[in-house]
C-alpha cells in the first residue's frame, strides 16, 4: 500500500469551510468574480484592454474566468510558467520580462507554434537570441521593448535607445515588434491614494514621452503594457497605457488591503488561509499549523480575518504564533482564516486553491504553474 | 501537442553545471556528504542518536542517505509530509509538532500501519483524538510529550503537568509513551558561539529538571528528542537529549553561515540557487531570474557565492537586483550562485534538486515531500 494514497483530496465539493483540513488556500468565489467583473467594467469604460497577470495566480482557472470577462489575454512572467495556461485554452500570453537564455529562447519558439507569444526586451542580445530560436523553430515571436518609467529594475530609457533595438528587431523577420512595456511595480504600494495619483501621472508622462518621440520618428505604439492593482485607475485615464496587466486585484491581499483608496477603483478581499490551532499550551497565545511554507511573509506577517482582536505574531517553518488583544484566544482545534500578506508567493506555495460559495466547498483549482520558474 | 510536454527537465547527467537552465536548486555532492559524515561523527562519538530532521529537505534521497549513515529515522512536521517518505522506505519517523484535529490524527493512524510513527502532545484533547484514531485504524501510535524549555512556543511547562497528560496517555492502550521532545528553535540562531553555549546549557538544564523530577516519580524517558544545527555540539555534550533533530547541517544556509562557530561543529555551504543575469540595461545593477518565487527571504537575502563583490539586493516574485561594489557587474546571459536565506522554506519552492558533483550533473532528486503541509 503505498502511503501518499492514504492523504485524502484537499476538499471536495459540498464540504462545509469548517471541515476543510489544513493549512488550505481558500477562494471566497463570490468576492473574486466581484473583483474581476468591476475591474473588467472599469477597463470597458476607459477603452483599455485588460491583460491580467498570470504570475499572481499561476491558475488556469482563473485566467478562463478573467477572460470571459474581456481579458485579451493573459501576462506571464517566466515562459514555463505560460505553459500550463496554453494547455488550458489561453490563446495569447505576453512574457511581461527578458529571457536572455538559448534554452528559454527555445521554449518560448516553440511555445509560439502553439499561442500568440510575445516577450520584453532591452539589449540587441536578447533579441538576438529570440531571433535565432524563432527562426529555428518557425515560429514568430512578438516582442515589446521594455522602458524604465521610474522603477530603476529592467528596461531602456529614452526613445533613442528604444529605436536602437528596434534596428535590431528589423534583422530578424520572425520577430514582430508590437510596442512598449512600460512597468512602475514600486508605486502600487503606495499607502496614499494621492501618492499614487502623483506618482502614476509622472511614469504615465515618462512613457507618454518615449511615444510622442517615437511617433515624431515614424514608429507607432499599438500597444503599451503596464499598470497594476495599485495603479489602475490612473493608468486607466492616463492616455498612454493601451492595456493593464493587474493581477493581485482578483484575490487582494494584506498589502494592498493596506493601501488608502478613497474614490478609487477598490477590490475585496477573496483569497484566505484557512489554518487550526494546534496548541495551546503556553499561557498568552495560541499556536496555529500554517507558518512559512504557507504563506509568502516578503511584505509582512498576514492578518487574521474578522477576528480583529488576534494578531498572526511571528512565523516559522510551520507554524504561527497568534496574540489576543482585548478579547479571548482561540481554542485548540478552532480554524483561523488568515489574509495572506502577498498573494503571487503565498500562491506560489499551494498545489490546489480551495474554491467556497457561501461557506461551502464548490470546486477545486489546481495551481498548474506552480513552481514554474524556468 | 501539449505545452507542457516542451519543458526540458531541469537537468540530465552529465551536463556541466553551466549549462543548467535556471533558476534550479542546485546541491554539492561532496559538500553534502561531508556535513552528513560530520554530523553523524559526532554524534556517534558522543552516543547521541541522529534523528535528521525532514522538513529541511523534503527529499527522500536526502533521507535515506543520513540513515545509510547511521541515522536512527527522521522527523517530520506534518504528517502528510511524512508520507513519500514512508513509500521511500523510512521506517521510523517522529512528527515533531502536535496535531489537534481528527483528520490529521486519522491520517497519522493510518500511516502508523506502514512504519514507525510518533508524535507530540502537549494537551489531553489531542491525546484524546490520536487515542480514538489509533483504536479506528488498529495501529500503535508513539507519543511524545513536549516541553517548553524556553523556546516559547508550543510544550507543557514543568513534570506536573507532563505527569498529567502521562495519565490521559495511559487510558489509550494503543498510544506509546516514548519520552520528551526538549526543542528551543530561537538560540539556533544566535550569533555569537559563547552564547549559544550558554543558552543551550540553560536549555538542557530545563529538560534535566524535568527528566529527574519524572525520574523521582517513577516515570522514565527513554528518548529525550530535540536539539538542532545551531546547537549540536552542546546538545551531544548535554547529559540529556539521547538523539538530535538537525536539518540544516545538511545544507548550510547564508543564515547559518552567518553564525560565528569557533571551535565548534562546522558545516560547509553546499545548496546554492543558480540562476541567470537577464538584463544590464539600467546602470549601476544587474537583474536575476531568481525572486520570491525560488528564493524565501524570511531569514533575509541570499549571498552570492565566491563573488565576494556582488550583492543580492532586492528580490521581487521573479527578479532580484545585484549590486557591485569594488569589481564588474555580471554580463547578460552570466550564471549566478546565490547561498539561500533559509534552506528549508527554499528547498519547499522547487520540485527537484540538481546533484554535482566537481561541477557536473550526477542526479536530479525528487522533492516529494514539497507542499505537504497537511
């Protein structure tokens, strides 16, 4: 008898929420489809194209949803990780990033027999390789040139450096030059909605620079990429950003949660851990079986939801260390549902997401890309 | 065709490790095997038992080549973490961490029918459900109770209360009192040598109290369990831990590295995360293809191996920013070493572990237990 047979599935459906065993990644369904039908409304309204990004989920499941809605398409940030979504139906899936590998090159050429592929780049020796590998592959391969609009990671700066590679572009017949990608990640996370507004408008004006003097030297923009949860708004009404590549909007989690929104397009909180107490015996807290391989703690611990006098106070490998103020501990075996601090990584961590309407189980996501990093 | 089926595997024998496509976790053979010969040494030496710990790895060829050493079984943290184990032929294996709901404790019934199994208690209701699950399924579950020795989080404090829950023990036939888990995870971590010493004294001195107040009421532990990388040497030393639950020596990581040792047992670095320079468009940094997502960080950034100039700096879902001080930034397309913050959330990232040895491809591991935190 073989041992792994004995786990029983994460859940199944028509299970009540209480009873699924844990630590497991739970989808509120009806805060979720919330989140993508006002983000796909907002994208109607402006003219913008939604192009959500498949880093935040690595779901198939999510992205058919986000496209039924209107999405284009989907983003992904590593071309293994775009795999599984081609398998599931995805038609059209920008690489939002460089590869500057043979071997990714290859997969990516391949890739694009199969789906309308593009990829990022910002020096003539990416291009070079994609070129080579889509010309042994017989595949095309759209490519964006990435600007840096005030972020400082990857990305050139200024038009002349933009038709720079696009010289470079030209040598390769199986390359199609579809644009810029234009991505600002820090000022997401920006606490003040006027922050936001401030800092969005001057990247927005950065890359709306690089187009006008492109357009001056007869190279048009079809299509410039950027923008997140954080941003959207702005980007939505900036005139420059032709499509959106939000991702963490759909599940929300603790950081963004803990953004300033006022007016702005805000979203629910859809996505918990649901964990259990599984020791009580220390006077002052209660110690909970969801730690580090649970939940991504990069920007900070995760909240526990509607419980707001308990406070998730310190992770390790496996467990949590849980703090009451002003109001009672939970009891040993009581399941804790917890607001994960970063949901991409948190997501990253689970093979399945556990789907709930109305508190009770009604489907099963596997995570297919998972781990896919390459 | 399907997607998926384009994706190489991460790596083949025989391949130089430059050609390994990345982000991949790499092992050093040698390394490795001279921290496991090391350790069991050691303990050998001073007639402690080694009981490394699983969680660390997650691999069952890790496992089986501590016990070909001499190790006694393992220890796990969950219970379905400990079941590829199991179907890889560990025989004996200590879930080190209480569990408090009836699933778990079903599940953990059941697998006591395939190999030797124990686990922690530090409450009469979880004896209660691991006593009523070993009944169901017809197995003998092995029970330890835990004490808190100044780590302060889960464990019973003082014999008293260890007398109490012997008694509840004792209504369950099917359930084995084997002795003490003693863990302080905290000092593990302590910089300074002289103070991890002391603090490790001061530890077992808690669980001495313990065991001879046991011993005065006729109770004897055969097994006190517990110890770990930081501490091994003092524990060996102890009088009282009879068998040791390091996981890290194994691997070493930046964090442990970061300990000062002296004259103490030392471990060589030998886990390292390869990864790729995807952009040197921005001045001043290189961008890697290794982030969040390959990388855990709770225990801060990864150090960059014999490139003593070159700083991870900033590490994003799939990015992380080097810096150079006093020498060359990496070229585009360069391969990277980076030493992981922590090996255990690390190693819980990646599905296989790439094997070299002298800088080529012996193996690529299985990490069958990644994910199972159930």
């Amino acid at each position: 008898m073989k041992a792994l047979n004995l786990l029983p599935p994460a859940a199944v459906a028509g299970l009540p929420m209480a009873q699924v065993d844990t630590p497991a990644l739970l989808l509120d369904l009806d805060a979720f489809e919330r989140n993508l039908d006002r983000l796909q409304a907002a994208a109607d309204a402006a003219g913008v194209k939604l192009r959500p990004h498949g880093k935040a989920h690595k779901t198939p499941a999510v992205a058919l949803a986000q496209i039924a809605r209107g999405a284009v398409g989907i983003c992904c940030q590593k071309v293994s990780e775009a795999l599984p979504f081609i398998d599931a139906g995805v038609a059209d899936i920008h690489i939002s990033n460089e590869i500057a590998t043979a071997p990714k090159a290859a997969l990516l050429a391949r890739a694009a027999l199969l789906a309308r592929m593009s990829v990022c780049v910002d020096d003539a020796a990416q291009v070079a390789l994609l070129g080579e590998a889509a010309r042994e592959a017989g595949s095309v391969i759209g490519v964006f040139v990435e600007i840096d609009i005030g972020h400082g990671r990857c990305g050139v700066s200024g038009a002349d450096a933009v038709l720079r590679l696009l010289e470079s572009i030209a040598r390769f017949p199986q390359l199609e030059f579809r644009g810029l990608q234009a991505y600002h990640g820090t000022l997401q996370h920006l606490r003040s909605l006027a922050e936001r507004r401030e800092r969005s408008a001057i990247a927005a004006g950065r890359a709306a620079e690089v187009v006008a003097a492109l357009s001056a030297a007869g190279v048009r923009c079809d299509t410039v990429t950027g923008g997140g949860s954080g941003s959207a708004e702005f980007d939505f009404s900036s005139g420059v950003f032709t499509e959106i590549q939000a991702g963490s909007y759909a599940f929300m989690d603790r950081d963004y949660g803990d953004n300033e929104y006022g007016d702005a397009l805000r979203f629910e909180h859809a996505m918990f851990l649901a964990c259990s107490v599984m020791s009580t015996a220390a006077p002052g807290h209660a110690v909970v079986d969801a730690g580090l391989k649970s939940l991504a703690v990069d920007s900070g611990l995760p909240g526990v939801w509607q419980r707001g006098h308990l406070k998730y106070h310190q992770a390790s490998d496996e467990h949590g260390v849980v703090h009451a103020d002003g109001g009672p501990l939970p009891m040993l075996g009581e399941q804790l549902l917890l607001v994960p601090g970063h949901c991409d990584p948190t997501i990253n961590l689970h093979d399945e997401i556990v789907c709930l309407r109305g508190g009770v189980v009604e489907a099963v996501w596997p995570v297919s890309s998972r781990g896919l990093s390459r």
